[in-house]
C-alpha cells in the first residue's frame, strides 16, 4: 500500500537525494580539490588580463594618442636637437659614481621585490574576485543540499495531497531537476568570475538558473495551493 502511494513521486525523492548526494561530493571536492580549483582560477585571472591588455593595445583610440605622442614627441626632439646635442653627449660620457651605482642597485632591488609581492597579491586567496568566486563555488554546495531536501519533502507532502498522480509526478520532478539546475549556475558562475567579472557571470549564467528557479517555484507553489484546498475541503 505504501509503495502505490508513493510511487507517483518516487522519481522526486530519486533526484533529491540524488542532489543531497552531489552536494555531499561537492563538499568533498572544495576541500580535497581546493589547490586544483585555485590553480583554475588563477589561470582564468591571467587570461583575462591578458585579454584585457591586448584589448589596450589594439583599441583605435589608443593607437590614434599613441599616434599623435609619438609625433608630438619626434618634433620636441628635432626642435630641441641642435641646442642640447653637446650638453647630452658630454652627461653620457660623464663616469657614474660608486655611490650612484648603488642607489640603483638598490632602486631596481626594490622594484623588483615590490613586483614579486604584486604578483603574489594579485594570485592571493584575499583578492577580491577570488574570494567571490570561491563564495559562489561554496553557494552552490549549499544550494545543493537545500534544494535537495526541499524537493524531498515537497514529494512527501504532495503523497497525502489530493492532487492527480500525474501532477503529483511532474511537481515532484519539475522540483528536482530546478533543485539541481540553480546550484550548477551558481558552480558555473564561480568558474567564470575571475575571467568575466562578478557581473559578466552573473549574465553568463542567467540563462542556466532562470529556468531552475521556474521550476523550483512551480513544484513548492503547486504543493503549498494543493495542501491549502485540501485543509480547507475538510473545515467546509
């Protein structure tokens, strides 16, 4: 008898705990997995730079100042040629100091360090876009988890609804399938940031958990309409 009952939304809870299983696994993966997944997105924080700058380089507005400061530039130093061309050749073959030499040492020492930290910095777990896209990897297990046991007791609820078993079937699974969609935005979405910023992503993935959300909505509204006529066919 309780197998006929909950035959209807046994594909339901099937998806539930098959999210509540993936959710578990993803846990796992975050901690296990954690230098893999930085190393990932390090490497996207790299090509987006360098998309950036070559974007820099290549855009007409750059080239046309580029341009114009190489001209303006060219004829400063024809106008200034004449008049400074002794003055320059007598600072070159003036002989550097000890001193001098070790003050740029030190300088390009010191530029070099600076560097070496800035690229540090930048690759660091606390650089702002990582950690986003860190949050939104851990979202999704959470999300997971969640969603998972919702679509469980959505099921469980609609079993003593008095809805058609077909429509008890289809909200069952319709919670399911959204209860997995929308946490796999929210893992995609964590990919992404570093290459395409933290809005870039979020319209990257609107496409993926719009429809989630839908059909998340559509299982826990149908259940809650359904469990409201029924207690109130039963006050009447």
């Amino acid at each position: 008898m309780s197998e006929l009952i909950i035959k209807p939304v046994r594909y339901g809870i099937i998806i539930g705990l098959l999210g509540l299983l993936l959710g578990i696994s993803w846990a796992f993966w975050l901690v296990l997995g954690h230098e893999r997944i930085h190393r990932s997105l390090e490497k996207s924080v790299v090509e987006r730079k360098e998309v950036d700058s070559l974007i820099d380089i290549l855009g007409p507005d750059n080239a046309q100042a580029n341009t114009k400061a190489k001209e303006e530039h060219n004829e400063h130093s024809h106008g200034q040629a004449s008049n400074n061309e002794d003055t320059h050749h007598h600072e070159e073959e003036k002989p550097m100091q000890k001193d001098e030499h070790i003050d740029m040492s030190e300088g390009q020492h010191m530029m070099q360090t600076g560097e070496d930290k800035h690229q540090h910095g930048e690759g660091a777990h606390d650089s702002p876009i990582m950690e986003l896209a860190h949050k939104r990897l851990v979202r999704g297990h959470l999300h997971l988890m969640g969603l998972g046991l919702v679509t469980v007791v959505v099921s469980l609820i609609l079993v003593f609804t008095s809805a058609p078993p077909l429509f008890k079937t289809i909200a069952s699974v319709f919670t399911g399938i959204g209860g997995i969609i929308y946490p796999a935005a929210w893992i995609v979405m964590g990919y992404m940031t570093p290459r395409l910023g933290a809005a870039g992503a979020e319209a990257y993935v609107t496409v993926i958990a719009g429809p989630g959300v839908l059909l998340v909505t559509f299982g826990i509204v149908s259940t809650v309409i359904y469990l409201l006529k029924d207690i109130f066919s039963e006050k009447l």
